[in-house]
C-alpha cells in the first residue's frame, strides 16, 4: 500500500512560498536550485507547493543558495540555540571563509549523526 503524503501545514506552505518568491525574484530555475541543493526537482517542486517539509539541512543550503538568512525561511524563534550560535559564528568570520567553516561545520554534524 502506497504511503499517502500527509497534507500541508502553514510552516509547510509559508516556507515553500518564500523559497519560490526568492528563486523567482533571482530568475532561477527549480533544477538550477535542485543542483545547489543536492536533490532532485521534483523534490523542490513539492517544498515550494508545501506538501513536503524539508530536512533543516536542506533549508540551509536553500537559503545559502537563494542569498537569503536562514531566518528569513523558517518560522520566528525555530532555530535552536545551537543553530543560532552557528549562525552567529558564521557571519562573524570574514565572507571569504564562511563557505569553508559552512563545510567544515557540516562535516562535523555529519560525524556526530
């Protein structure tokens, strides 16, 4: 039996909203986001409908993509404390290091998963 997708909620819906006003104002492509974002258009075409939440890393890289603050996609006070001192850390170090620490920073997520 196919698993049948649960219906939207209003995070659902206001996040996918934002993410395709962005990508439009940019005149980008949901395949040119699929690419930044690692995933599949199809998958961008269901966050920005809202019938798919998701994951938080992949808001991250969204927002990264999209030039736009992670705070600008998700709902207020969603970040956790340890998100905020990240982001914090990130734009205290100068712009030419951030796409590294973002790497480095993500790498160390991976290994405490």
């Amino acid at each position: 039996m196919a698993r049948q997708p649960r219906p939207p909620d209003e995070q659902d819906i206001r996040l996918g909203e934002s993410i395709h006003e962005a990508r439009g104002r940019l005149g980008r492509t949901q395949t040119w986001l699929a690419k930044l974002t690692d995933c599949d258009r199809s998958f961008v075409s269901q966050v920005e409908r809202g019938v798919r939440r998701p994951p938080r890393d992949w808001t991250w890289k969204a927002a990264a993509a999209l030039d736009l603050r992670v705070e600008e996609l998700l709902p207020p006070g969603s970040l956790s404390e340890e998100e905020a001192e990240a982001l914090r850390l990130i734009r205290s170090a100068p712009p030419e290091r951030r796409a590294q620490l973002i790497k480095t920073l993500s790498a160390a997520v991976d290994l405490l998963k």
